[in-house]
C-alpha cells in the first residue's frame, strides 16, 4: 500500500497523539456516513478503507518497535482501553467518535466485545435491523455472555411488540409513532447495558 504516513498526511516522526488527530479527523471527513446517496459514496469507502489500512500498518510498525520506543503507544491503544473509551462515548452521544474508534480494529481482532459496541452504535443511530444482526453475532462469539444476550432480546422484543401493534409480520418500525416508542425502548437496549440512564416513553 502507499506510505502510512503520507495517507495521513503526517510525518515519520509525528507524535502518538498528531497520528490520532490525523486519523479522526480524516475518519471524520471520508466516514461512509456523510456520503449516503451521494455519487462520492463509493469514492469515500475506498478512501476511508485506505485510511484504516494507513492507520493500522502505523500501530503494527510502532508496536513492533523496541521497547522504549513510543512508550505510551500500548496505553493508548490497549483494546480494553478503548472499549471502555467507546462505552462512554455512547452514553455521552458521541456515537461518530465511537464508531470512529471501532473501525481502527482490524477484521481479524473484531470479536463479540466488537460486535456488540458496534451494535450500540447502530442501534442509537436508528439502524434496528443491523444493529440486531451485531448483537447475534456477540452472542454467538460469546454466548454466556449475560450483557450481550439481554441486549439482543430487549431489540427482539421490541421488534416483537411493534409487529404485534401494527400487523406487520416483519416488526420494522414504519409508524412514526410507535416507532419513536420503540425507539426509546431500544435506547434501553444497551443504555442500561452500557451504565447509562434510562429513557422512558409516555
């Protein structure tokens, strides 16, 4: 692929925190996100897979170095670390930044942790039917999971319900009534999951 660096428009020595301000801010400007039924669409995706790419060889070269080196790189990229930075990214609202920050992992390390925050984010953005296929695929990473399971059958039954109220057989969410209703009720989904507030509907 092109040189990392230039694809971030950074230097070689640019520090821990310049290569993230980089990152964000061209994740920010490419995300798929902002060119939805644009004719750039398929111009952003590839830009913004060449940006994680750059972003990712950046981590795998400076994780490589010798110890010493970029000493604060494994504090700052700590899987665990950043799962926890994206729980309280969702339950403040900044589902971009969140999501910003879970398209960094690799294919390959995205496992039922990934799934189910990437679930989150989707589901607090409206996308209920995707954000269902993401809970399916934390549970059946991780089924013993308690957290991901009582996510994944609060958005079952809420899609229940409302096929239940309206007669439709496939439970999307089509009436603007009932679906901001569902819509805080799947806010729940993962807002008590992930520690944050309730929201309640009238």
């Amino acid at each position: 692929m092109n040189d990392p660096y230039r694809v971030l428009g950074i230097s070689r020595d640019a520090t821990e925190e310049e290569v993230k301000k980089a990152y964000r801010a061209m994740a920010r400007k490419y995300h798929p996100d902002n060119y939805i039924n644009s004719p750039h669409a398929k111009l952003a995706e590839e830009k913004m897979k060449e940006i994680n790419e750059a972003y990712e060889q950046i981590q795998r070269e400076r994780a490589d170095a010798p110890s010493g080196a970029h000493s604060n790189y494994e504090d700052v990229y700590d899987a665990r670390k950043t799962y926890d930075r994206v729980r309280r990214l969702i339950n403040n609202g900044n589902y971009g930044e969140a999501d910003t920050l879970l398209e960094i992992f690799a294919m390959s390390d995205r496992g039922a942790e990934w799934n189910f925050l990437k679930g989150c984010v989707l589901l607090r953005r409206g996308y209920f039917y995707d954000a269902q296929k993401f809970f399916e695929t934390a549970c059946y990473l991780e089924p013993s999971n308690e957290e991901y399971r009582q996510a994944l059958e609060n958005i079952r039954a809420a899609r229940q319900e409302h096929a239940e109220r309206t007669g439709n057989s496939m439970g999307e969410m089509t009436d603007s009534c009932v679906s901001c209703c569902n819509s805080i009720l799947c806010m729940n989904c993962c807002c008590n999951c992930l520690g944050g507030r309730s929201f309640y509907c009238c």
